[in-house]
C-alpha cells in the first residue's frame, strides 16, 4: 500500500469522525431546545387560551351585570311608584296625576296602569282604556312582583309587563302594572364588541333569543329564534347557574366559534359572547408559527455549522443547553453569550430573542392578572355602592314630589342616613386595607364587651329569624385590647354568622379561659364553607359572599393580630362554621383592671 494512501484513508476517518462527531453534539445541543419551543409553545397556546376565555367571560359577566341592574332599577322604580299608592286615601284625579308623572320622569315607562282587586281600572297613565294587564306569568322578583316574558312590539323593539301586588289600594287590594320599553339593553349588548367580529347576545330563561349585538343577526331576534338546543346554552342549563361557562363549538355557518356565556339572576337569563376561534387565538397562533419557525432555523443552522466546523461549535452548544436549562427552569433573564461571528451568533440572537418574547409574555400575563385583580375590585365596588347610590337617588326625586309629607320625610331620613352608613363602612375598609387604623391598649372585660355587642345585635338577628345566644366564661377574661377595634371584630364575625345561617338556625358566642390566653369564638349552624377556600378566607378582597369587597375578614385578622392575638376558623359543609380568637391574659394587676373598667 502506497504511503499517500493511508494518509488519505486516515484523514478520511478523521473528517467522518469529525462529521458524526459534530452531527451528535449538533444534535445535543438541539434535542433540548426543541423540547423547550414546543413546552413553550403549549404554555403559550394554554395561557393565551386561559387568558382569552377570562376577559371574555369578564366581558359577559360585566353585561350580565349592567342588564340585571336595568331591569332591576325600573322595578324598583315601579314599587316606588305603587308605594305612593298604597294606603294614601287619593282621589282618581290624585292617582292618574301620580302615573302621568312617572311616565314623564321615566322614559323607559311607556304606560302605568293601576287596577282594583277584580280587574277594574282605577288610573292610567294612558287616556282612556290600558292596553296592558297583569302578566299571568314570568319571572317572580319576590313574592308580589312578576316580570312578564319579552316579547317585540310593532316598532320591533323589545318591550315588558311588570306587574305588582298592592296591599290596599283605597279600600280594597289591587295591583299595579308598567310596560317597560327595554330598548336601552339592545343599546348596552350592541356597544359590547370584542376583537373585530366577536358580539354579545341576551338568550331568555326558555331559549329565545331577545337581544343581538351583530347587526347581521337582529333578524334573528324579530323573527324569535329559539336556541334552547345550541350547545352553549344547554351547558349553561346543565351547569345549573354555578357561574360563567366556556364552550368551543362550530356555528350554523360552519365556522369554529369560541363562546363564552354567564347567567343573569334572577331573571334566569343567558348573556352570551360569541368570537371566532382564529380571531380569538390569532396572537397566539402567530407567536407558535415564529416559535416553530425559529426553532426551525435554529436546527438548520446548527447541524449545517456543525458539519463544516466539527469542534469549534462544542462550546456554542454548551452555552445554548445553559441557558436552555435555565429558562426551562425558569430564570427567564438568562441569556446566551456566543462571540463567534457565525451562523451559532445568530442562532444565539434568536434564543435570546425567544427568551425576550417569553418575558414580555410572561409579563403581559401578570398584567393580565393585575387586570382581573382590579376587574374584582371594580366589580365588588359596583355592587357596595350603586344600590345605596341608586336609593339615595330615587329617594331624593321621590321627597321632591312629597316633601309635605311629613311621614315620608322620616322616611327619607331614615334611607339616607342608612345608605350613607353603607357608603362610610366600604369606605373605611378600603382605607383600612391601605392604611390600618392604630389600635390603643386598656384593659377590657371581654365578658363585659362582648355581651354589649351580643346585646346590640339581638334585634338584626331577631329580624333575621336566628337564635342569638352567649356563653361566658366563670371566671375573669381580660386583656389588654382597643373595645372600639374589637367591637369591630365581633360584629364583623356575628354579622357573616347571621347572614350565613337560614331563619331558624343558632349563632353562638362564647367567651373561654384556656391558660395564659383568653379565647372568644362566634359559632353558626349555616351552610359551612368549602375546604378549599378556607386558606384563603382571611385575604384581601376574597369573599364567599355574592356581593361586597370581600376585606372584612381581612381587616378582622389584621385588627387581632395588631392585639397580639390570633385567629382561625373551622367548618363543615350544611354543619356550620365556628371562628375562635386567642387574646393573651392581661399582665397589669386585677387593682388596675377594676379601676380601668
């Protein structure tokens, strides 16, 4: 054998060593890289998913809201209406003056009508004969009001029958019916419009459509289509009204739609939002075709640099798995240094490039979050506030028009001062959540201070058909507490317990020595609370209520804690929940304590 050809065959092995060689570290380099793009491409496609569904069940809850307190509104306006008919003694003149009125001041109104026991026609806004009657059915908005089903009218807009119940209307009973032109919730669906094609639609309790925000599909809405079997609603019946649902789905027209649907109670209504599911994922269909893309052209590059430099790329390669291994765990502000001038730079600029879309990602996430989290409070702030506003309201228009009336100016004062109460309370928690109050330190009785406040709350709880009862320790508890915060606390806790307890049950307050700690627990025989909301209870702005800022108990823990005290709570569903608190014994002599008190 020629000695040129064994060095031929040997640089040969060396280059197909080499090759393979880089091929395999090529390979190493990238296996990783292309299992974190397609997690990452997953996380993506779940979070933008997630994220999508949130804001437009958001969107549908939001609506849902504003209709109820619509419709809500003008039945209370008609129950005022119907307040200043009952028991008043008017002349027939008196009440038809009464109704004009009210159609006047409240567009939405179109005719009032007042009936005697047997059906006759007392007074109506309307001159001569009322074309409306009681609704003979509907949705029941408590034990004497009926709302009527919607139905369009000749104008093709959506209008109903309220129809109320009145206790004595001059010498006998009778009733009282509005029809209500509800053109201003065809107003509210059709400003709601989500990306460039997504729309709200208002679905009765039995099916029919009655409200449309794409103006492609009002016909729809004329011609009362039914969508009792559109699978949206039938999952919204079948969840049974437990909250805001989500279904993916194709429509009549074929096209895959992503809808979402909340409940309005208590007209037992559906409010649907209803996108396309290439334009609700479009963001994210996007960054998955850059992502694949990238991660494409990173392999290409790679395994091709890989062949014509062997070993140089090792090190390249070692840097890409490190900062792959550390965004894959999570340290999103890692980033790959490569200072070759080769095609591993650019492979590099893309990871990091990557990386960088991840953490605005990851950040637009946590906006998002933020968003919600503002959302709740929002939300929670329009439940506190528009029903004491709305009443303050209404009550003023109403002392315009009786202000001689001495009775009604109690009345007045008495609403006012109330929701005026309701405003300060949410107020002061807020403040509290921001700022909390500082306590002072006396030595308290909390026998004393608790039977005051058990005391004081007797008659809400009497009012609300639940047994109030204490138990107090036999011996001295005191300790060193603020009786103004700690009052706070017990009413606080006494409050959720009554509203948490059907009339007939038994709320429980007891006061305990137990060692160097004096311990004060509120017991209930309520509907008890979820396990797995029981770690959360104590957090700002989380509530198992349907209403409020949800900061109640929250202040409450901050208030015992600022006592050096502790707090916790226990519950079993349909058994009830017992909240205990732990105060340290007073340290300052009996002497001072009895002079104190």
């Amino acid at each position: 054998m020629a000695p040129g050809s064994s060095g031929r065959r040997t640089g040969f092995e060396l280059k197909r060593i080499a090759s393979r060689f880089a091929l395999l570290l090529a390979a190493a380099g990238i296996l990783p890289l292309v299992l974190y793009g397609a997690v990452s491409i997953f996380s993506l496609r779940d979070a933008t998913r997630r994220s999508v569904i949130s804001g437009n069940e958001n969107v549908a809850r939001r609506v849902a809201e504003q209709i109820g307190l619509y419709v809500q509104t003008n039945v209370d306006i008609l129950k005022s209406v119907g307040g200043n008919l009952e028991e008043t003694n008017l002349e027939r003149w008196q009440q038809d003056r009464i109704l004009k009125t009210a159609v006047l001041d409240f567009p939405e109104f179109r005719e009032i009508t007042l009936y005697d026991a047997a059906g006759g026609q007392l007074a109506s806004s309307r001159v001569g004969k009322s074309g409306v009657r009681f609704p003979q059915s509907g949705t029941p908005f408590g034990s004497n009001i009926i709302l009527s089903p919607i139905d369009i009218d000749s104008d093709f807009l959506p209008r109903a029958v309220v129809g109320i119940k009145l206790s004595h209307v001059g010498r006998s009973s009778g009733s009282l019916v509005g029809e209500i032109s509800l053109e201003e919730m065809w107003r509210m669906v059709d400003r709601i419009k989500v990306g460039e094609q997504g729309y709200a639609l208002v679905v009765a309790s039995g099916g029919a459509l009655i409200a449309h925000g794409n103006p492609d599909e009002k016909p729809r809405v004329a011609r009362g289509d039914n969508l009792k079997d559109q699978p949206l609603v039938q999952l919204v019946h079948a969840e049974q009204n437990k909250g805001p649902v989500s279904l993916e789905f194709a429509s009549d027209r074929g096209i895959q739609m992503l809808g979402v649907a909340a409940p309005l109670e208590p007209l037992g209504w559906t409010v649907m939002v209803e996108q396309p599911r290439s334009e609700a994922y479009a963001v994210a269909d996007r960054l998955t075709r850059q992502l694949v893309m990238i991660i494409g052209l990173a392999l290409l590059v790679t395994v091709t640099v890989g062949y014509f430099f062997g070993r140089s790329f090792i090190r390249p390669i070692f840097e890409l798995m490190r900062g792959t291994a550390a965004v894959g765990g999570g340290r999103l502000t890692e980033r790959v240094k490569i200072t070759s001038k080769d095609e591993f730079k650019q492979l590099g600029d893309a990871f990091n490039s990557m990386a960088d879309k991840l953490v605005e990602l990851t950040e637009d996430v946590r906006k998002k979050e933020r968003q919600a989290m503002f959302g709740r409070m929002a939300a929670g702030l329009v439940h506190d506030l528009s029903h004491p506003v709305q009443n303050i309201g209404n009550s003023c228009k109403l002392i315009v028009r009786v202000f001689d009336d001495p009775e009604y100016r109690q009345t007045f004062t008495r609403t006012i001062d109330r929701e005026i109460d309701t405003l300060k309370r949410v107020l002061d928690d807020l403040r509290n959540v921001a700022r909390p109050a500082p306590v002072e330190r006396f030595p308290l009785d909390m026998n004393r201070a608790v039977a005051d406040i058990v005391e004081s709350m007797r008659g809400y709880a009497d009012e609300s058909g639940i047994g109030l009862e204490s138990k107090f320790s036999s011996e001295p508890v005191i300790v060193e507490g603020d009786a103004f915060a700690l009052g706070r606390v017990y009413r606080n806790l006494i409050t959720n317990a009554i509203q948490a307890t059907q009339a007939g049950g038994r709320v429980t307050v007891a006061t305990a020595r137990a060692g160097a700690m004096v311990e004060v627990s509120v017991s209930d025989t309520g509907s008890g609370i979820p396990q797995e909301r029981l770690a959360a209870i104590f957090d700002d702005f989380v509530t198992t209520k349907k209403r409020g800022l949800g900061l109640g108990l929250a202040i409450t823990k901050r208030i015992v804690e600022q006592l050096d005290g502790t707090i916790a709570v226990s519950s079993e569903m349909g058994k009830g929940t017992t909240f205990t608190m732990r105060f340290p014994v007073a340290a300052r002599p009996m002497a001072v304590v009895a002079a104190a008190g």
